[in-house]
C-alpha cells in the first residue's frame, strides 16, 4: 500500500525542510518539488456563499458527520 503525505512547506535559502511524523517507517522515498500556485486553491464566489450560508445555519440543523457520510453513501452508492 502506498503512503503519501501531502505538505506545503516554505523555501528558505534553496532548502526545504520536511518533518516526517512518528509512524512514518519507510526507509526510502520519492520527493517530487512542484511549486505552488496560489489561484489552485481560490475558491469561487459560489462555493464562498454556500460556505458562509453553511456556517451561518442554525446549531439545530448541524448533524454528525457519520450521518452526513451516510447520507452521501445512499445517494451515491459510495
């Protein structure tokens, strides 16, 4: 099975310094540098409003987010 971790780290003097977390054990691995763009991660002006209407609905309304899988699972056959 592959393991892949996903980071945006800071260039700093043409250097890169990336931490690895404790249960990370591989010994050898495949770095690929792709510099990052910054309008990849803009979000529209629709999925900025149904955010913000998301945020602003009632506590009422909220539900788990085992519910909320579920819900995409029956409707998608996930």
């Amino acid at each position: 099975m592959m393991e892949a971790i996903r980071q945006f780290v800071k260039v700093k003097n043409h250097q890169i310094n990336i931490t690895l977390p404790d249960n990370f054990t591989a010994e050898e691995v495949e770095v690929i540098i792709i510099a990052k763009n910054e309008n990849d991660f803009q979000l529209s002006d629709n999925q900025i409003k149904l955010l913000d209407d998301r945020a602003n609905e009632p506590e009422s309304e909220y539900i788990k987010s085992s519910e909320s899988l579920n819900r995409i699972k029956e409707k998608y056959g996930f």
